[in-house]
C-alpha cells in the first residue's frame, strides 16, 4: 500500500476485523500457552524477550508505582498484567473487543484487575494523560503515514517515557516479509509495515521528541525494533 492510497478508517477497520477474529486466535495462541509449530514458538520467544527488555527500561525510567501508563493495543494483556502485578495503575486499550475481553479475564484470574481500566479503543483516538505510554507490536502494522497520525495521538498523551516497537525497513527484513509469501497459508505473518529511518528521524523531530534507547529484537521469525522516546 503507497500511503497516497491509505485510508485510515478502512485500515483501522481491517485491523479491527482480522483482529477480532482469526487474529485473535492467532495471537492468543501465540501469547499463551499452547504448543505451537516452530516457526511461531520463535514469534513467542521473541516478543517474551521484547517484553522484559521494555519492561527493564521502563524501571530504569524511574517511574513511581502507582504510576498510570498506557498499554495502547494490549492485545491479550500479558504488559498491561505484568506492569499491575508490579504496582502501576494500567489503561489497557485496543481496538478488538476480543483482546479487551480475553485481558480482562487474564487479569480477573492474577487479581489485578482492579489496577487495570479497560477500553476498546483504537491508538488513533484513545485520549487521557498518562505518565507513560507503550505500544507493542501495533505500530508495525501502520504504513508510514497512518504510522505518523497514530503515532502522533499516542505521544500527545504522556509527558513522560514511550516505548514501542516498529519494523524498520532494511532490505533482509524486506526480503523475509517477501518470502513470507512462500509459507503456507497457515503459517504467514500478519501484514507488517516497514518504515524508512529517514521517515522516523521525521516524525520524531516533528513532535519534539528524541531517542533515548533503540535496540533491534531478532529471534527466528521474529523482528522488531524497540524503542524509547522522550520529551526533549
Ligand atoms: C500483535 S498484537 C500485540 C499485542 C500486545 N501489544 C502485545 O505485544 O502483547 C497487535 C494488537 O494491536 C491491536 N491493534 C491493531 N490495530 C490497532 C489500533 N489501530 N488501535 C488499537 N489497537 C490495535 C490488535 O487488536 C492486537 O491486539
């Protein structure tokens, strides 16, 4: 998709859709505990490793506990649980209602939930002020311009640390998304949108924002880049 033929509500509505359906399944099964093919376990074991390193620079940011972040497209809840069993307060947030569901009845089950509002909601209008925000594996599903639309609602809420993750472009990444084609159908990965450093340099500058930590998470089928951002 070039971004002259983006549309936001329709994208926002196809990610709503495949999310609250086969996504669903997918990610939970992915997120969870079933046995899964090896190329998905590597997807699992990927993102746990993702998780404590966001987790780890979270801490290192100082924030207080009691400190209410945002967990902006949850997913099934495994950060927004992890950050209340740890003391802070959560806005647990995406656009599939599956996903709000399936983390309010994780967190039931570890006690948590009352530390924990829960809202489907999508990143583009979710609205509050948070002493900080984190948004995982979402954004990788923008291409650039809705990347920036999005991008630029979630740092309007926070005054404090961001942190996500986005697929920056380089050319083996594009290659393996490219052969990912060549998977069987059961196999393949959801869409993932690449963005350009020069394209990120933008977006960051635009909104006066600078980068504090960047690190590149590869595990088997699973690659991202992890960043933290903040106010200059
Ligand atoms: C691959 S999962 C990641 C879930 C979670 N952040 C994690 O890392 O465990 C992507 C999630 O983003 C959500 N999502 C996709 N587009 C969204 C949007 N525009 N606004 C909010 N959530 C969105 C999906 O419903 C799904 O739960």
């Amino acid at each position: 998709m070039n971004s002259s033929s983006f549309n936001a509500e329709e994208h926002k509505k196809m990610l709503q859709s495949y999310f609250n359906g086969q996504g669903f399944q997918r990610w939970a099964s992915i997120y969870g505990n079933d046995k899964l093919s090896t190329v998905r376990s590597t997807v699992r074991q990927g993102h746990a490793v993702m998780m404590d390193k966001a987790f780890e620079w979270l801490q290192k940011t100082g924030l207080k506990k009691g400190a209410f972040v945002l967990d902006a497209g949850c997913g099934t809840g495994l950060f927004s649980i992890r950050l209340a069993k740890s003391g802070y307060r959560v806005k647990s947030a995406d656009i599939a209602a599956q996903m709000v569901n399936k983390t309010k009845e994780d967190a039931e089950k570890a006690g948590v939930a009352g530390n924990i509002e829960f809202e489907v909601n999508s990143i583009e209008s979710v609205s509050g002020s948070y002493d900080a925000v984190v948004c995982f594996d979402v954004l990788i599903h923008y291409p650039a311009e809705g990347f920036a639309q999005a991008f630029s609602n979630l740092s309007s809420l926070t005054k404090g640390p961001m942190i996500f993750t986005y697929a920056p472009y380089n050319n083996i990444l594009a290659f393996q998304h490219w052969i990912g084609g060549f998977f069987p159908k059961k196999e393949r990965r959801t869409t993932i949108q690449m963005i350009r450093d020069e394209e990120m340099q933008r977006v960051l500058g635009k909104l006066g924002l600078t980068v504090v930590s960047r690190q590149k998470i590869s595990f088997g089928f699973y690659h991202t880049m992890l960043m933290h951002v903040e106010r200059r």
